[in-house]
C-alpha cells in the first residue's frame, strides 16, 4: 500500500483555492492525507506542476455502439497496432489497437498516459449495458461509469402520454439500477424514435412524438425532474435535437430555456451552435450560447471540441448519421435499438481546408474563450465524435497559446468565419489553473463526484504530475508521473502498472409498484424477460445519490 | 417428478442466435427433465444436462498440472492457436483471447468458417440493422430471403416477427407482410403472403436490379424486372421493411462465396432514402457473437486475429482454417464444445497437436491426449452470451460445476507467467 510523500511541486487544485501553490502531498493507500511521518518516501517535483487525476465527463469508450464503431474500422486498426507495456504489477499486460476507437486495454492505457484516470461513457442503451460492464472490465486503470439512454425509450413516452410523471421517475429509477448505470442521457429527445418512424426532423421543441402530448420538450421536463427529484449526483445530460444542422442554435436555446431554472449539463454544445439556415447557410452561434450558459448558473456543458484529422462520429442520434452518410459517401451503420433507442455511426475527417470543418473548429474554440465560468463549460472532443481523446493535450494548447491558436486559425478555410469572434481576435489564454478546472476540478463539480477532481485531505488520491514545457501539448500529453488510487501508474513517462479501475454508479431507489405495469408491458412487446433485464454482479459499492 | 425437483425460470438458451431467454427448465437431482417454452433445438441443446468431468494429461490427471502442461505445449510451440469453439461464455471467451494474447498465438473461431462474408462485407460497407425486439414491434413488411427460420431459428418467428404483437402491430400476424424469397432450394417460410423464387444463377443479376430500382432505374431482362418490381414497391411501401437472411453458410458454400451479403446490406442501406428498414442476419447457436465481440473490444478485430508481432494483426484471407489446413500450426488449443465445429475444422484439427479445454471435451472426435472436460455455457456456467443482433443476455449455472472455464483460462494465464515470460 502507497504511503508516500510528494513534495516541490506547484500545485494547481483549483477546488480548493490552490493556484500554483509549492505545497506537499501526501497519500496513505487510495486517499490524500494532510500529513505522514517524516521517514515515508518521498516523490521529488520540484519544478513540476501537480494536478488531480483528469476526468473525462463526456467520451464513447465501452458501449455496443463502441464495439459497432470498431467492428467497422478494420484499416485504422492495422495502421496502429499496439504492443503490450511492460509492467510491474503483475498483472498480465494486453496488446490492442488505436485509431480513433481504440481497443479497451489500449483504451485504459492511454487515458493513464494522459494522465487521465476517471471517464464516462455517455450513451449506453440500457438493454445492452452488460456489454459496457463487460467492456469496462476489460478497460484498466481508470474508473468508470455510464449514462443511460431515456429520451427515445417507448414505455418513458407512454408513461409522458398518459400523464404518469411520478411512473416515469420510477422507471427512470429502476433503468438507473437495473444497469447501474450513473446518470440520465437524452439524445435528440424524441428524434430518435421520430427517425424509427421514418420522420427525419425535428422541427420545434413541442413535435408530437406519436401521442401529441409527448414532445421534445416534455421529455426534457421530466427527465430533467426525474434527476432532480430521484437527487442523483449528475443531472440530465442532454444532446439537443438538431445536432451538425445549420441554423440549430434555436433549438438548442429553446432546450435550454424550456429547462430554465432546473439543473441540466447540455453536452458536445459545439455541434449544437450554430446559426445560418439549413441547407443553405452556416455560421457561427458561439456567442449567443455562451451568453446563455454565462448568464444562467443552473447549467453545465461541455464543448465538443472538433480536432483536424480523422474521426469517427458515433451517436445514438441514428438520424443524423444517415445526413452524413449521404453527404459524405462513407460507410455507414445504422442500429435500431429495441424500444429505447438507435445508433449511427460514420467515419468522418475534419479537414482544415474544408469550410464546415474549419467552422466547427472555430466554434468550439469561441465557447471555451467565450464562456466566463470555465468550472460550467468543461472540456471535451465526444470521443471519437470530434476527434480522439490523444488530441486533448494540442487542444490544450491551443487554449493556452494565443500565438499558436492565432496561426493555426489564418490556415483554416475562412469562408463561414466572417463575423466570428475568434476572427475578430479573442487575447484569452487559459491559465494552468483554468486548465485544471476544465478537465478535472470542472467535470468533477458537475458530475457530484466529491472525491475526485481535487488534491484536498480525503480525495481519491488520483494525481498527475507534468514536467512544465513551453509547448503545452508535449507538457500534456507526456505526464511524467500519474497515481492512480494511490498507485504509481505512471513513471518517468512509462506505463509502469495497471490495477483495475472502479465502477461508479448509482442505485436510486423507486416505488414497487412500478413493477406491475412494467411486468405487464414486458410481456407484451419486449423480446427479453423483465426478470433478466436487471444486471446482476456489480463490482464496487454505488455512488451515493443526494444527501445521503 | 420427484420432491427433490427445482424449477429455474427465465433459463436462457444458446441453441442457436435467437438466444431465447424465457426457458423454464425443471431439474431432478443433477438432471434437467423439462425445457418448457425450448424448441426442437433447444431440447437437444440443454439435453439432460449431464456431462463428463475427466481431466486428462499427457502425464497425469491432476488439474494443475494439465494446466502446466497446456502451458508448456504452448509456451513451447512456434505458432500456436487459440481456438474460441461454440458455448462459451463471454467472460471464458475474453479469458481465452487473454491467453492468445500472452502467447503471441493466432486467435480465431468459428465465424471465420461459416459467417465470415456478411462480417466482411459489414466492414466494407457498414450495416442498415435493428435488434429483434425492435423488429417485433416496428416491422410491418418482413422478407426472409432463401432463409425459413422453422428449421434452423425455430423460435424466429414466434418471438420476433412476424407473429408477435408489437407496439405498432397490435395484431400481430395481420399487421405485416410476411415476403419468402426463395432462391434456388433455399426457400423461405411456407406460410409467407408474397412468394418470389429465383434460381441460384440469378440472384446477383436480381439483388443489383432491386438495388437499382430503388434507385428508380431498370436493369435486367424482363423476367426478372417483373419480380424485382413487385418487391421494390412492396419494401418501399413499408413503414419499417426488415430483411432477413441466414449469416451461417452451408459447408458447400464456404468456398464459393456470393455476393449476397454485400448486395442485401446495400439493400437494406438504400431502402432508408425514402422509408426505414433493416437487414437482420442470423447467427448460429452457442453464443459465436460473443466470440465475435469479445475480439472486438479486446483487439478492434472480430475474428482471425494474429499476435505472432505482439500486436492484434487482422488475417481474415488467412484465417485458422487455412492455417490448420497447411500445417502452418503447431499447436492448438480449443476452448469450448467440438460437436459443434466445422467438420472441415475437426478434420484439419486432427493433423496438428490438439488440447481442448471444453464441455464433452474427453469424448470429442479430435484425437487428443490432453484434454479437461468443462461445463456449458447458460447450462452449466454463469456469465453473458450475445444475441444474434448483439443484444447480451444472461446465461446462469442452471447445474453449476465446480470447473468453470473462465476460471481454468485464467489459471492458464497464470501458469503461462509462472512458466516465464513471452513467447
């Protein structure tokens, strides 16, 4: 067990008010504590900068749209195949592949290489949430969890219909439990069974989904209130409707007003501002979407950040992939997911000589430089949507670096930029502390985990440590030590261990009576017995929900 | 039945892909005596649940040293083989890739043998599907193209279409259209509303002339265009049209592939310009997707995985079955049940030095002087399987045995590292 000392390094704890502070800190097995003896070991940092363990609140990385999305990817695959570390551990070290899916043991590797050591995935669909368990399984090293798909799910929309609110926070409940899963995900609420139905848009918030009472945005109500009300840590993390449309900053302020005063994380919100009209022209909405979350403390999101390069967009939005399917000529799956959801998936390259692509670039990079409260508008690309997790540390940079933003922004195809914040000139840098609330102490805050995303007395001791560089994107991407739970995964650079991560998840309580109703509508259209929808054999104790 | 009789419900069954989950299997003493709600397939695969339990060795019978002396045979061989054989269980089937993994050994199963067009042609072009449960309640056209799933998916058409109510077919049966299209001897259902046949020949020349009359453009001769216009306008005028077709090829087609998985995906792609449909195809029995996903994850590639450089290499052109075929294996390792191999994989398996790490693995046809009887996956071990449309289901000890597959793999990997390391 870890009792160890860190010491000389410049600490960059936001959460608890420390911005480069030269401080100690010390672990005791999986915990930071205030102090240890004198004779424990010591780490010297002297000169380095101390961070808690990165969080990422927003990516795909175990989920059977996952596995869809690296079935289909055969050729990445072979272009980067990965050996086994060497390890310390004893544990029998795994060889995979990258590419813009990786393969899960290369997966937990590289989150640790960068120093990362807690990820979401954000759209599991509950039926097949034993995958993601399974697949977590088999991801070392970072703990884990996931949010579940609701926003297209047929009894939720039933129980909208008939007016059974309290049933819908009930199932909402029992979905949460019986997947173990961690949070409530809607995807373009009511879009996806609106594809199912062969109607391909959404055109305002109040679209009748089937039943004219249940719409776009009273899906988003209830959920919204089902989180609220069951207390769960996060709230209702929400993909608008309209996703890479142009023009669909409408939609996604109404969303945002439709919630107004409830606690909501609208996510990926760089796919969702834009102005222009659809089909015939883009622009960017940064500003307007900025200004909304700026000025109403109530919301969180996450940018959604498009790197230059390939991708792969991966989505239970199924509607929105066959737009890009057909425009872009691409290989396609689409899954139609029984009763709750869907699936698409497209590779995709976003080019910087490409208009669209240069715009979506400059939109995300204007929601980080525009938003005020960087603990609200948090980091993040979707992974593999906007591009791979590798490229957090250059977007760091280019956060950081107005000399290299500036010069990467004049080689990008300008035509949709005019009128653009950023090409008007944005002067923010982010500071290492600002950095250190986007991508730790930020997605910690919003997902109510108190133990993690901060180095005070009690939190999981998940630390990363950088050796300061002038290129923030090698300082980021090389940390030269990561601890993970108090374990030493990383050192000088090198994988070095990979215990297993834990699962975090919640297990909300709901009213009995629920089972009844839902015994009854199992039977008649489910294709799987109620009985053997629960998974069973949860590793690790749930996250509490609420006060308790 | 005796007083000592216990029943288990909500027993899943891995007889073929349809991985039915509402079996209730009653047991007496360590035997099952009833598979309520199983089909023909189902009876004979749970059967009475019986099974040897011989460990046997080159030297002894202890498990620990079978153990060591798979690992040794391994360890020692140049090009060695994990072969992930049908009713394992997920967790054994990740542990089996594991050791594969650690042995720098080439990894495969049986879809590299009997499914491995429609996952290549998935790869090239992507897939238009839905899950089954999404297909009862949403399907309102269904064409079983050259597949009657009575004799192989017996529980198809019962469970998820066409007979099945569904929340937008409140009558069930009445609701949809139910299209056989036979091609050649590969008839669909008896029962079907809408018949069309074609001869084998002319099944490509058919497939591109649907594709390009949803296309709205005609191509070929007269004969066929008549056939192909009816089932265009029948699956254009679908609210939601599912495609089903049978992803296993028959031993004699194995070496003559069509293109008829590539064209029914394209098929099935196109139709969603203008409505909503899918292609459903069907995979064999004891849980071969999960095979499939478990490579997936752990290595990005479904099958024919080769380690021998230390990373994932995908060979699906030189798969196990060539290899075996052409000596270019030294030593194999299959894990899992051998009744249900590929006879051409039996055969080629006699040739090489063969362990198996299975159900009925001392009485398998493949002549083998190290071999550990297990148990079955959903029967006899706990864990997860994957429906044919990758939906995971829970499988339960129904008779547990104390020798769990996933278990022994892992203590395989443990003996591996304690023989010392790599190969």
């Amino acid at each position: 067990m870890t009792r160890l000392c860190i010491t000389g390094g410049a600490i960059h704890d936001p959460a608890n008010g420390i911005d480069g502070d030269v401080r100690d800190i010390c672990i005791d097995g999986g915990r930071i504590v205030a102090s240890l003896p004198a004779d424990v070991p010591v780490l010297e940092a002297n000169g380095m900068v101390i961070m808690a363990g990165g969080i990422d609140i927003h990516a795909h990385v175990a989920a059977s749209s996952v596995s869809l999305g690296r079935r289909l990817l055969p050729e990445e695959h072979t272009l980067d195949p990965v050996v086994a570390p060497t390890l310390e551990d004893g544990t029998i070290p795994r060889s995979g592949t990258g590419g813009t899916v990786p393969s899960t043991f290369t997966t937990g590797y590289r989150y640790a290489g960068l120093g990362y050591t807690t990820v979401f995935d954000a759209a599991v669909a509950p039926v097949a949430a034993r995958q993601t368990h399974a697949e977590f399984d088999d991801t070392p090293i970072i703990d884990s969890g996931f949010f579940a798909l609701l926003g297209n799910d047929d009894y939720l929309h039933r129980q909208i219909a008939a007016k059974e609110i309290g049933r819908a926070k009930d199932y909402a409940a029992w979905i949460l439990k019986s997947t173990g899963a961690y949070a409530i995900k809607v995807v373009n609420p009511g879009g996806v069974e609106l594809w199912k139905r062969n109607v391909r848009e959404v055109k305002t918030l109040d679209d009748p989904v089937g039943a004219s009472s249940v719409t776009p945005r009273r899906i988003l109500e209830v959920l919204a209130d089902a989180a609220i009300a069951l207390r769960l840590p996060h709230p209702v993390h929400i993909h608008c409707n309209n996703l890479g449309v142009a023009g669909n900053v409408s939609m996604t302020l109404d969303s945002m007003r439709a919630l107004e005063g409830r606690r909501a994380h609208f996510t990926h919100l760089q796919f969702h501002s834009y102005g222009g009209e659809r089909g015939k022209s883009w622009s960017s909405a940064a500003r307007q979407v900025a200004e909304y979350v700026n000025s109403h403390p109530e919301v969180t999101g996450d940018v959604g950040q498009v790197m230059f390069g390939d991708a792969t967009t991966l989505t239970a939005d199924g509607a929105v992939e066959y737009l890009l399917h057909t425009s872009t000529g691409r290989k396609w799956i689409n899954a139609d997911i029984e009763l709750e959801t869907g699936c698409g998936i497209v590779p995709y390259t976003y080019k910087d000589k490409a208009a669209v692509s240069s715009l979506q670039w400059v939109v995300g990079l204007e929601l980080f430089l525009l938003s005020t409260d960087p603990w609200r508008m948090v980091l993040s690309t979707d992974h593999p949507n906007g591009g791979s997790f590798m490229s957090y540390p250059d977007l760091i940079r280019l956060l950081m670096d107005r000399g290299y933003r500036d010069e990467k922004l004049k080689s990008v195809n300008q035509k949709m930029l005019a009128g653009s914040a950023l090409a008007d000139g944005i002067a923010r840098e982010y500071t290492l502390n600002e950095i250190a609330i986007i991508t730790r102490a930020g997605p910690a805050r919003q997902l109510g985990l108190k133990q993690k995303g901060h180095l005070g007395v009690g939190a999981d001791a998940d630390i990363t440590i950088y050796s300061r560089d002038a290129d923030f994107a090698k300082m980021f991407s090389t940390p030269r030590y990561v601890f993970k739970a108090g374990t030493l995964v990383v050192e000088e650079g090198q994988l070095r261990r990979a215990p297993a991560g834990k699962r975090i998840y919640v297990q909300p309580g709901f009213d009995d009576s629920l089972l009844r109703d839902l015994g009854k509508y199992f039977e008649t259209y489910s294709a799987i017995q109620l009985a053997n929808y629960p998974v069973t054999g949860l590793r690790d104790a749930p996250a509490a929900t609420g006060a308790g | 039945m005796s007083r000592a009789a216990r029943i288990e419900e909500n027993a899943t069954c891995l007889g073929c892909g349809c991985v039915c989950d509402d079996i209730t299997i009653v047991i007496d003493g360590a035997r099952i005596t009833e598979a309520r709600n199983a089909c023909a397939l189902g009876l004979r695969w749970f059967g009475d649940g019986s099974l040897p339990g011989a460990v046997v060795g080159g030297r002894t019978s202890a498990i620990e040293d079978v153990v060591g002396e798979i690992a040794a045979v391994l360890r020692s061989a140049r090009a060695p083989l994990v072969y992930l054989a049908p009713d394992l269980t997920t967790e054994a089937q990740r542990a089996a890739i594991a050791v594969a993994d650690q042995l720098h050994a080439f990894v495969d199963g049986v879809t590299s043998s009997t499914a491995a067009e429609g996952v290549l042609a998935a790869q090239r072009r992507g897939r238009a599907s839905a899950t089954l449960g999404e297909i009862r309640n949403r399907a309102d056209v269904v064409v079983f193209w050259a597949v009657d799933p009575a004799l192989t998916y017996p529980r198809f058409q019962s469970r998820y279409a066409p007979n099945p109510v569904g929340v937008h077919l409140p009558n069930g049966r009445r609701d949809r259209t139910v299209i056989a299209v036979d091609v050649g001897d590969q008839r669909g259902p008896d029962d079907a509303d809408v018949r069309i046949q074609m001869s084998a020949e002319e099944e490509a020349l058919f497939l591109e002339s649907l594709r390009a009359s949803l296309a709205g453009r005609t191509v070929g001769d007269p004969s066929i265009v008549a056939r192909v216009t009816e089932l265009a306008t029948r699956i254009t005028r679908a609210r939601y049209a599912v495609i089903v077709t049978d992803a296993e090829l028959p031993p004699e087609q194995m070496d003559a592939p069509t293109m008829r998985a590539d064209s029914l995906i394209a098929l099935a792609q196109a139709l969603n310009a203008t409505t909503r449909g899918s292609l459903c195809t069907l995979r064999g029995g004891g849980n071969r997707n999960g095979a499939d996903m478990a490579l997936t994850w752990q290595t990005g590639f479904p099958m024919a995985v080769d380690f021998s450089r230390g990373a994932p290499r995908y060979q699906p052109e030189n798969a196990a079955l060539p290899r075996l075929a052409r000596g270019a294996i030294d030593a194999a390792l299959v894990v899992g049940a051998t009744t249900t191999l590929p006879t051409a994989v039996t055969d080629a398996l006699r040739h090489t030095r063969t362990m198996v790490i299975g159900p009925r693995a001392s009485e398998s046809a493949i002549d083998t002087s190290i071999r550990i009887d297990t148990g079955v996956a959903g029967i006899h071990e706990s864990g997860i399987a994957f429906r044919t449309d990758d939906i995971p289901l829970p499988l339960r000890a129904l008779l547990p045995t104390p020798r769990d597959t996933a278990s022994l793999l892992k203590a395989l990997g443990a003996a591996i590292v304690a023989q010392g390391a790599g190969a």
